[in-house]
C-alpha cells in the first residue's frame, strides 16, 4: 500500500510539472508581439528578440534589422525560420539591399547548421551550412555596423550577387563558412583585429581577385579560400601566422610567384596549395624553425615529411630525398609534367589522393612502405608502370590503389 501511494505521490507531482509547463509555453506564445514588420518577443532582461520577418514585397525597399523596435533595444534574431515565410513566397528573392542598424552587436540564427568539425569535406562536398540570409540570390548591398562584434556561422553563405564587403575592424569574429559560395564575390576587407580566418569562410568565391590579411591573423582554417580561382598575384601570408589548415587555398589556380613561409608558421596541413598552378617556388623567411624547400618542394626542416611539390614545376623525372618517411595528401596533385617518381627506400607512409590527377607513368613503391591511404593514385589516368610491394601488410592498399584505377 505504501508502494502504491508513493508512486500515486510521484504521478501526481509529473502532472504538476507538466501543467505548469504548458501554461509556461501558453504564457510565452501570447507575449509574442508583432510591429507589423517583425514578430518579436520580450526576454527577461527586457530586450527584445526577433523571431520572424513578417511576409511582404521588399522590391526596390532594403531589408532593415532594426536595433530597437517598439521602444526596446533588439538582443538578436533567435530563429532558424527567420525569413521562412518570405522565402516561400519568393518574397526574399526580392532583396537586394541589407542594412544592420547601430547598436546590433551579434546575429544568432540558432539550429540552422550542424557541427562542421564532424563533416569531411571529401566525403560531403556538397553539404551546405546555411545561415541566416544565406542563398539569398539577389542580395547585393550589405551594411555591417561598427557595433557587430561577430559574423555568425553560415549567414551570407551563397549569396551570389554579393560583390563587394566592407567588414567593419570592430568585428572581433567570423565564423565558419561566413561567406562560403558567394561566387559574385570580388572585393573584400578584413577586420584589422581578426586572429583567425575560420573553416570555409571563403570556400568557393571563385571571383574574389585579391584578398589583404591584417598582421594579426594567427590561423587560416580548413578550405577557407579553396576554389578561390580568381585570387591573382603573389600571396602574402601575415607574418605573425601560425597554422594554415587543410586545403586552405586549394585550387587558387590563378596565384603566381613564389610563396613566403613566414617566420612563425609552424603547421601546414595536406593539400594547403594543391592545384595552385601558378606559384613558382616557395622562400622561406629567416628564422623560420619548422620549413625548408629545395627543387620545388617544401619540407619540414628534417626533410623526413614532404607538404607539397609545385604542380606546374617543368621537370619530368624527380628523386624524393632519402630522408623522406612520409608524403602528405596532395603533395603531387595535379603536377603537369611530371612523369617518373622515386622514392626513397625509408619511405613509410603515403597520404590520401597523394598523386591525384597527376601525370605521373612511373612509380615503384618500395619495401620500407606501410601505409598506403585512401586513393592515393586516384584519378592518375597515365600510370603505366605501378610496382608494389608483396606483402600481406600491403595487400589491403594494393586492392585500393587497384580499384582507383579501375574506377578513375
């Protein structure tokens, strides 16, 4: 019997908590408010918090996020369905002009995209962060004000008739894929305080011709400026940069000279320059630590890894120093004229799409070899001559180089 009342205690007290729930959510749901514009609701520390832009022809009128509305100061757009309702009737293709008013310091367009850190880029080229304005097709204006502090992930991704963005230097953060597709995109400032250009921020902005980075960037993320195809002229890395990430500038095909490492740089990851055709050296600065180069290759100092190998270099036939134990991914992608490749016999590991698309016939791949990883001769339509090794250890690799070749 005392069981039984305990747990008649226990029901009754859930169908309290329920209750009181759901009046809560009626409570919330009748606070919200409407100008006629915007439908909004009041927080706790009585600012107020966009919800949804409310349907209407924005033809020939800019698109304003007030920084007060109906005598509140605004927090932020809190809503994964913001534009939902302009953007089923076609109304936000209609916007050409976008204007932040003074006094917004962030947009938090909450639920509208997934971790990024989870997504490899091989694997899901295609997968699209979407952000706030994102995909709207017709934007062309963008006014940022001096108050924004940060640029939130995804919110003008694919805005395809964005051509040029002044970014305030009062912007302390972009974050990823911030611009990511606006392949209209040809001028753009940076913020003169930023340490970090994130993941993808400018992936795909294949009209942008030249881009400036203030001294203060330590890091440049993961594909920030991949398939920038546009970007022309010498790079000019920061000289306080750190780290430059995976496939950070690939495919720039239009970037030429030779490229300074700068004194501090200390981490280059796979494919960084790959497809980059027309850089034509690398230089490293004095008192560089971690890089070395020679015949067209960067090393690091030990010469025991080797990043990447100029793609348009003029030479046939190339020996890859006996120090070498590994090839990072990308290292030969895309190399035009080269035929024949040796590698030495301390060699250990060869990295994903290490050869990929390149022109290469020859290769022996030799006994000291261990790891031969995911495509690593994808897409190498020339290969006459592939000699591996036989061993059991190398069975599993042979079969994946041999399924790249049949299915190249």
């Amino acid at each position: 019997m005392k069981t039984f009342k305990r747990i008649l205690s226990i029901f009754l007290a859930l169908l309290t908590v329920i209750s009181v729930m759901a009046v809560g959510a009626g409570t919330f749901t009748a606070s919200a408010e409407s100008n006629g514009v915007f439908t909004y609701y009041i927080d706790d520390d009585k600012t107020a918090v966009l919800v949804k832009a409310i349907d209407m022809d924005y033809a020939g009128k800019t698109f304003v996020i007030p920084a007060e509305i109906d005598g509140y100061k605004v927090k932020c757009v809190d809503s994964d369905k913001f534009l939902d309702d302009l953007r089923k009737s076609g109304n936000a293709d209609m916007i050409t002009s976008l204007k932040i008013e003074e006094g917004i310091v962030q947009l938090d367009a909450h639920g509208m995209y997934n971790d990024p850190d989870y997504i490899d880029d091989d694997e899901h080229p295609d997968y699209d962060y979407k952000g706030l304005f994102a995909g709207l097709k017709n934007l062309r204006n963008i006014s940022i004000p001096k108050s924004m502090k940060s640029i939130d992930i995804g919110m003008f991704s694919n805005c395809t008739s964005l051509k040029r963005l002044i970014i305030p230097d009062t912007v302390e953060q972009i974050e990823y894929n911030a611009f990511g597709g606006c392949t209209a995109l040809e001028y753009v400032t940076l913020p003169s305080k930023i340490k970090s250009i994130p993941r993808n921020a400018f992936k795909n902005c294949k009209s942008l011709t030249y881009i400036k980075f203030p001294s203060t960037v330590k890091s440049i993320g993961n594909s920030a400026f991949a398939y920038c195809e546009s970007l022309y002229g010498k790079l000019v890395l920061p000289k306080n940069l750190e780290k430059i990430g995976y496939k950070a500038f690939y495919g720039c095909k239009s970037l030429t000279g030779k490229l300074e490492i700068p004194k501090k740089l200390k981490e280059i990851e796979a494919g960084a320059f790959a497809f980059c055709m027309g850089i034509t050296g690398f230089r490293i600065a004095e008192g560089n630590k971690y890089f070395t180069q020679k015949n067209g290759a960067l090393f690091n100092r030990k010469k025991t890894h080797i990043y990447s190998y100029l793609p348009s270099k003029n030479v046939d036939n190339y020996k890859v120093p006996s120090t070498v134990k590994s090839i990072s991914s990308y290292t030969f992608a895309g190399t035009k004229y080269l035929r024949k490749i040796t590698l030495p016999s301390k060699m250990r590991t060869i990295g994903r799409y290490a050869f990929y698309k390149s022109k290469v016939k020859d290769v022996v791949i030799p006994k000291s070899v261990r790891y031969i990883l995911d495509s690593a001769f994808k897409n190498c339509k020339n290969i006459k001559t592939l000699k591996l090794p036989s061993s059991e250890v190398r069975q599993e690799s042979q079969a994946q180089i041999r399924q790249d070749q049949i299915t190249a």
